[in-house]
C-alpha cells in the first residue's frame, strides 16, 4: 500500500473534526517556514564572506583610452589645458 493510498483513507476521518474557520499551517509550516529561513540566513552569510575576499578593479574603458591621449595634446596654437593662456611649443 502506498502512502498516498493510507492518507485517502484517513481524510473522511479528518473532515468530520476540521473546522474550515479554524485551519491553521500548524507546527509543519512554523518548521517549514523556520527552516526556510536559516538557509536563506546560511546563503546570506555565506555570500557576503565571499564577496568580501573578491578584489575587482574595473579594466579602464578602451574607447576612453584610445580618446585620451588625442585629447591630453592641444593642436598648435591653441591654449594649454593647465589653464596659463600661453600656447604649447
């Protein structure tokens, strides 16, 4: 006999003593629930051990790289970027 078998059995059995205004989750659920809630708890703190040994440094952008050095050298003629109005030579 299979259990799902013996709990069909049993249900007419329930359903005479259960009051449907009164149907609770019961220690099942609070278990459930609790169990639940370690592990997410257990998963929370795990990860932020983790996450506090990664040492990430962002790799610079390869379009501002490639921009920069043209824009770090004025053309000729123009003002310098360090703000003293005399032209670069």
């Amino acid at each position: 006999m299979y259990a799902t078998q013996a709990l069909t059995h049993l249900v007419p059995l329930a359903a005479e003593e259960l009051d449907k205004n009164k149907v609770t989750p019961g220690v099942l659920g609070f278990l459930v629930f609790a169990a639940l809630a370690v592990g997410v708890w257990a998963l929370m703190k795990s990860m932020n051990r983790h996450m506090g040994k990664v040492d990430f440094e962002e790799a610079p952008d390869p379009d501002a790289v490639a921009a920069e050095p043209a824009a770090a050298e004025p053309a000729a003629g123009e003002p310098a970027a360090d703000g003293a109005g005399a032209p670069r030579k």
